[in-house]
C-alpha cells in the first residue's frame, strides 16, 4: 500500500484520499458497489478492461461495480475514491468495498 491515504467519514459516505506520485499504478481491483472518484490534482490513465482513458483534474469519474480497473500516475496526482457504506473503521473498510477474487 502506498503511503499518503488520508480516510475521511460523514453519515454513510466514505473518501479514501491518496497521493499518487508520478508513475504509481493503483494495481487492477474492483469494487462491490459503483463509486464516484474525484482526480483533484494531477493527470493519470485509467484502464478499464484495456480501455485506457487519461484524464487531468479537475475531474470526476463513475467507477462501476464488478469492473476491473487501474489508476497509473502520469503526474504527482491527488486522487479521492467515494463510497456509500455504514463502515468507518479504517482496518475494515477495503474489505467491505474491494472485491476479492
């Protein structure tokens, strides 16, 4: 795991923040529920089943559920994923949103 994440709660919303430095790839994974994800600084490619799309922020983008995806940093990047879930306890939350195959 990567150093940087910053976690961040409100009534069942969950942010996980990370810094990506130039060159990090967030490793192929998919989550159980569709998420929005915020790119807040930075430029990066994200590729959906070989479909790779690059993107600069500000923006912010739908992640669906059960689709396999990865985050590559072109540039030093700030990157937020957006969930709904009741779970606020940092050790567990990957485990009630990324699915394991």
């Amino acid at each position: 795991m990567i150093d940087g994440i910053s976690h961040h709660f409100s009534d069942g919303l969950y942010a996980k923040e990370m810094f990506l430095p130039k060159g990090y790839a967030a490793l192929s994974h998919s989550h159980k529920y569709s998420h929005l994800s915020i790119l807040a600084k930075g430029k990066v490619i994200v590729s959906v089943n070989g479909l790779e799309t690059i993107y600069t922020a500000p923006t912010c983008i739908n992640i669906e559920a059960h689709i396999n995806h990865e985050i590559t940093a072109l540039k030093d990047a700030t990157w937020f994923c957006i969930h709904a879930t009741e779970e606020t306890d940092i050790n567990k939350v990957d485990e009630t949103l990324i699915e394991r195959k």
